[in-house]
C-alpha cells in the first residue's frame, strides 16, 4: 500500500462512510458492492480490537481499486 496516495490516508470514519455510500448507491457494481461490506465488517472488527486500522485500510484500498476499474471501464 502506498502511504502517499490520499486515499489510503483517509481515517476509518471516512472509509466506513465511502462504503456505506456505495452500499446506498443504486449504480454500484457487485465487486464495488462486496468490496464495501468487507470495508464495514473491518470496521466493525476493529471495534471490537479483532483487526487494526490497517486491515481497514487493506479492505478500502481493493473498494477504491473496484471503483477506479468501473470508472475506467465505463469511462
């Protein structure tokens, strides 16, 4: 993971929050979909001390890449 890139700077409030806007948004594909719920349940792990922010981060950078794809597939 590159520690430069802003999207990997984000706190696990943001990344929760991108997440749960893709789970909401009718136009989301099936990876970008399952790509957020691995994101919440990182979230909800590190909540309760079973996962780091770290293995958010891991689980946002693969809901970015998923997001980035479509864009580009699209686009």
């Amino acid at each position: 993971m590159d520690s430069s890139d802003p999207e990997t700077n984000k706190s696990v409030d943001e990344m929760a929050h991108f997440a749960a806007s893709v789970l909401s948004s009718a136009t989301s594909s099936s990876v970008e979909i399952s790509s957020a719920r691995s994101v919440l349940v990182e979230v909800k792990r590190v909540s309760y001390r079973l996962a780091t922010d770290e293995d958010v981060k891991a689980q946002y950078q693969r809901l970015a890449q998923a997001c980035a794809s479509r864009k580009m597939a699209v686009g």
